[in-house]
C-alpha cells in the first residue's frame, strides 16, 4: 500500500492546516462528480480519502507513525457500508467553510431553529453627582420587539402561518447530488418552516418591529467613565421566538466646574486669601459628602497651614469617591491657591509696605535660594562672554 504522506504529497511533520488543505485539492481534482464517473479517478478518490481519514485524527496518525499500515488495519478503509457517513462528516469538515449550507451539518441545520436576538449599545452621559451617591435613570432605546398585533407570528390577527409545503415544516431540504447527499436551507420559507400567506398590517409579516422602549438604569455609587452596564434580555427580539439579546450601556462622566477625578479621589483648587495662607486658618471647601464639618450647602472646613503656598495640597480623608467593590471611599484633595488680594487702600498699601521692610530671607526662604541660583548663572554667562 502507498504511504499516506505520499499519497497527500505532505511531509511527515505537517500540521493540520496543510492537511486540509492538500487534501481539498486532491478531493476537488478527483471527486467523481467532476470526472464523469472515471473509475480511475474514483479509486484515486477513495485513496485520498483513506489517508486523510487516517491523518486527521491524532490517535490514529500516531499509530501510523509508529507501525504504518499495520498500525491503523481496517481503520481507513473505504470497504463496508458504514464508510459512506465517514466520507460525509470529512467533506462538512474541510469543505463547509467553502459551499456553506450545501453540505448539511449539525451547524447548517441549527440556522433553521430559534436564533439569538443582537445586543444593542446605548451611550449614556451622567453627572459627577449621579456617579459619585448613584441615582436610577431613566433612557428610552431603540430595540427590534416582538409585534404585539400578531404576537410575533407575522400573521394577520385571527390567522396563523400555514408549514410549508415544500420543507413539509422542517425548514431545510434534502436531494442527492451524485456521491452525496446534499441539503440547504428551503428556499420557500427561508428556513422557518412556516409560511405566512396573510401578513400582519403592523409588521408586513416580519413578526418584529422596531420601536423605542423607556428603561430604568440603576446607576452604582462609584461608577467610573468608561464603565458598562448589562441589562440582560433588553436588547433585539430573537428570530423565531428565539431569546432575546442584551441591552450594554456604556456611561460616561460629564466634566465637572469644581471636582476633577483621579481614581478615588476628588481634586479641587481653592483660592486662598494671602493673610490666611500666611498666619494659617480655616478655609471653606466644596465637597460631595455630607456629614461631620460639612454643612447642607456641601461645603467642608478646611484647616490651612501657616505660610501655604500655591500649590499646596491638604487632603481630607474619606471625602472622595466611593469604590464599587467595596466600603473603601477616596479622599478629597484640595490644592491651594495663595491670591494676592487687589484694590487696597491707601492704609493697606502702607501696612504691606511696613511688612516688606521688616521681611527677611527666613520669611521669603524660595526667594532666597532663587536669588542665589540666579546669581551664579549670570556670573557664568558673564564669564563665559
């Protein structure tokens, strides 16, 4: 007997994909349907057949790796009636993703059954607020429903879809086709099986229509831009009472005046006035959470260190976002913000004017060391000019 490498024309440590693929080609050139009955071509396609029967399955292509023939006796022959099946199964293997539905398989014959409905996206745009202590909102989403004049039938209330005549119900055909027997989707009901020969006004016979629906959204405390919400069985009507798909809603976080988010955090600027960030005091700070230090206007004290600058960050504990996955809430961190005060009297000019001449280098210490580092640049601009 030929060796079964040869007989494909592969090497012996081909993989599967080459496999298939010298196999297609030998079972295309060879098929007796394309050579009018030769017997020769016949027996080269029983041939290829048994070797690639025998070199598609790992078990197998071991034991001919092993023994050779003597390895797989009696396992790739074409003899005995059961042997047609085999043939069957190889062919909607390599060849179904060329012909389609011509081929009937287990996967062709499901497409005449229920089919899941799609999933549909909607995009929802929420407050900092709504993100930050939840909120339910409300959404109105287009969606394929099922048509409630004829319950999804198609038909025209008070009649129901007749099985069709030429699948006799069962959605796909079956005819013979020289070696094989071939089956595909019926081409009169479309693989439904019924026909309907008095279509409902509302869908024209379709069984769905498309309409748009007001849902509730639970918005979770916590919830982050970016995030998705699944709503399942609120997405398109399935085909043939099929299920129905899933409604994703992705959320996203309009920009807030005062809060800017990090995570968990809430980050927020803050003016504060020069005398304040000099002697040290309490400012007042926007916040989102009520409770100890925070009254109803949603404001926070904020304890402001003596000689703050800009820039300065206090960060008060607990005061930020609260986490999906757990109790742990963020913190709120405010940036200071020193601002020169403007229009001053003539007695606050004098009043800052007798400070600046009793200030020193241990009150303006930043100025200092600027002073010093400006300094030796321009002596070494100086010098190497």
């Amino acid at each position: 007997m030929r060796d079964y490498y040869e007989i494909l024309g592969v090497n012996r440590g081909c993989d599967e994909a080459a496999l298939k693929a010298a196999f297609r080609k030998l079972a295309m050139e060879h098929h007796p349907d394309r050579n009018g009955g030769c017997e020769e071509a016949a027996g080269r396609f029983k041939e290829v057949n048994e070797a690639y029967s025998v070199l598609s399955d790992p078990q197998k292509r071991a034991a001919y790796d092993r023994f050779g023939h003597a390895g797989v006796n009696g396992q790739g022959g074409m003899g005995g009636g059961a042997q047609f099946h085999d043939v069957h199964d190889i062919f909607n293997e390599v060849f179904g993703d060329v012909f389609g539905d011509m081929f009937g398989g287990r996967g062709q014959r499901q497409r005449s059954g229920p089919a899941r409905g799609a999933d549909l996206r909607y995009d929802l745009e929420i407050t900092l607020e709504q993100a930050y202590a939840g909120a339910e909102v409300e959404v109105e989403a287009p969606a394929t429903l099922s048509c409630e004049a004829c319950e999804g039938t198609g038909a025209k209330p008070g009649t129901s879809p007749t099985t069709c005549t030429t699948c006799q119900g069962a959605g796909r055909v079956r005819a013979s086709q020289g070696f094989f027997s071939i089956e595909r989707t019926c081409p009169r009901c479309g693989g439904s099986g019924q026909m309907v020969m008095d279509p409902c006004l509302e869908c024209h016979g379709h069984g769905l229509v498309r309409k748009h629906r007001k849902l509730a959204v639970r918005i979770p405390p916590g919830v982050d831009d970016g995030a998705r919400i699944r709503l399942a069985g609120e997405g398109d009507a399935g085909l043939r009472s099929g299920p129905r798909g899933d409604l994703y809603i992705f959320v996203s976080v309009r920009p807030h005046d005062l809060f800017e988010r990090d995570g968990l955090d809430l980050l927020c600027t803050v003016p504060v006035p020069m005398c304040v960030a000099a002697l040290g005091g309490e400012i007042e700070a926007p916040c989102l959470l009520g409770g100890d230090n925070c009254d109803g206007n949603c404001k926070i004290t904020v304890q402001v260190p003596e000689g703050a600058q800009t820039g300065r960050t206090v960060r008060v504990k607990g005061r930020g976002m609260p986490s999906l996955r757990s109790r742990q809430r963020g913190d709120l961190v405010v940036e200071l913000f020193v601002e020169t005060p403007t229009g001053l009297t003539a007695r606050q000019k004098e009043l800052l004017r007798e400070l600046a001449e009793t200030c020193g280098e241990q009150q303006h210490p930043k100025a200092a060391g600027f002073t010093g580092k400006a300094k030796r640049f321009w002596e070494n601009v100086t010098g190497q000019a």
